[in-house]
C-alpha cells in the first residue's frame, strides 16, 4: 500500500501515557479506558485526571477498578476516521495479556480498514512505540512500514516501575509470579518489569531511594539507547530527579516524561515511579525507521 499521511491514521488507548503535546503534534487517536468507583464510571484522562485520581484514591476506602472500552466505542472511533478520509488505520493497543482492550479493538474494527498491533506493553513503553509509528506516518511510510516500526520499537522497549507497595497490583490481578517472588516482605520496595507481555518482578529493594538507583542502574545497562522516559503517579520530585540522572545517562537520545494515568494508576498504586528505554536499533530492525 503506497501511503498518503493524510488517509492513514495512527489510534491507541489511553494506557500509553503520553503527554497531550505529543499526541496533538503526531495526530494520534487515543481511545481512554475506564476507571471505575463503585458504580461510577469514569473515563480515563477524559472525565477524570491523574490529579484529581490520586487525589480521590487516597480517600476511597474500596479500590477503585478499571475496564477496557466496548467494542462499540472503537467502532465509533474507526467509523469516524473513515468518514473524515482515513483509507486505513493501525490501532496499537497494550498487552493482550494485561487488558481485553486489543480484543475489544479487534471486535470493534470488524469489516473496517484496520491493522491491529499487540505491542505486549504498556505505559510508556507502549507510548513510545506509538509515537515512533506515528513519526514513520508523517515521514511517508506505508502501513507495513508502520506496523513494522511500532513492533521494532517495542520489542525494543523495556520499562521499569518501582511501587510503594504490591497491594495495587496484587488485587488488580496484574501479578504473573509476584506473590511468590516477594512473599509477605511488605517493607520491601519492589522494582517490576514487563516480559512477553506480562508484569514480572525485577528486584526488591529496601528502601525507596535504592529501588529509584536499581531503576536507573538497568537503564544503564540498556545502552547505547535511542529513547529514554520516565514516569511518576505523585512525586513530581521524584520525576525531577530520574529527569536529570536519565539525561546523564543518555544525553544525546529522545527524552519522553509524563504522569502514570489514571487506569495505569488504579494498578501501580501513589508513590509509584517508572523510567525505562528504548535500545537503539539494531540488526533486526526494520530498513525503514524515522529519522
């Protein structure tokens, strides 16, 4: 398919994490997922911010829930797409292992010109793969050469979170060996991953301070890097801080930071920071990559 910008579109959902900015400069489509309080059904970084979510987490006494959009939404979005000129769109979507939001797309894009990309990540190491398609969009290329560079991108990707406490994921039902790697250590600051798609533990650390220094530590040992990008859900000084190591580390790469959404947040719990990187290319990776 020879590509025209102006037919192909880029939609991913709201898990990606990335800042507003971004995703207006590269015209991308962000379908948000749901967080829910009860019977209150909100959508994430729509009808709610990460602001006012950590907020109101802090005095909920039962955690609040997130669902993935209907299958009717993505259709609603596909549809409009269509109707504004997209010949076709690629919808790249979070862990099929993590979220039913990739089957929901699927669902939802039946009979319509969409490519649906499982990037197996999420938060940032999702984004940035979706903001590198979206680069190769503007760039001229086709819808192959865009998949192929979302998939790149992510299997280049790593990212790490360190949490206040498991308590969050544990009930979200995000943990694959979790409970058995970090037994009832409840003063233990945990540092996970995502591996083949699904959460995993990385480390645990005794203290806040030293599981920031392991994040930063198995970023290092990612070099050379073309990406780097960090996270934080309430600690904005904590932010400051992965900013200026993250820039020490890889000073001429891309840097990306943004907050933990909402629907990212009800897993990760407040406190929670992330940083991680994307590889620089390699032998694997696709001939057509955005300059």
């Amino acid at each position: 398919m020879t590509n025209t910008t102006s037919t192909i579109r880029i939609v991913t959902d709201s898990t990606c994490d990335l800042p507003t900015d971004i995703v207006e400069a590269l015209g991308i489509t962000v379908v948000p997922l749901t967080v829910l309080f009860g019977e209150e059904e909100l959508r994430d970084g729509v009808d709610i911010t990460a602001e006012q979510f950590f907020r109101r987490l802090g005095r909920e006494k039962v955690l609040p829930t997130t669902a993935a959009p209907g299958p009717g939404v993505f259709r609603t979005v596909y549809e409009r797409l269509v109707a504004e000129g997209a010949t076709h769109i690629v919808s790249i979507h979070v862990s099929s292992k993590l979220s039913a939001t990739l089957e929901s797309a699927r669902q939802g894009g039946t009979g319509l010109p969409v490519t649906h990309v499982d990037s197996l990540q999420v938060s940032l190491a999702l984004g940035v793969p979706v903001m590198e398609a979206a680069r190769a969009l503007q760039q001229g290329a086709t819808v192959e050469q865009i998949v192929a560079v979302a998939l790149d991108t992510a299997r280049r990707t790593q990212i790490f979170f360190t949490l206040e406490t498991l308590e969050y994921l544990r009930r979200g039902g995000r943990m694959s060996r979790g409970q058995e790697f970090f037994g009832s250590l409840l003063q233990i600051k945990p540092v996970i991953t995502v591996q083949d798609g699904e959460v995993h533990p990385a480390a645990r650390m005794r203290t806040k301070a030293k599981a920031v220094e392991e994040l930063l530590r198995r970023c290092s040992d990612m070099r050379p890097v073309a990406t780097v990008f960090a996270l934080h859900a309430s600690t904005p000084e904590e932010l400051a801080h992965l900013r200026d190591r993250l820039h020490g580390l890889a000073p001429e790469s891309k840097y990306v930071e943004s907050r933990i959404t909402p629907v990212i947040g009800v897993h990760v719990g407040p406190g929670a920071v992330s940083a991680g990187v994307t590889r620089a290319p390699d032998a694997q990776s696709p001939s057509f990559l955005p300059a």
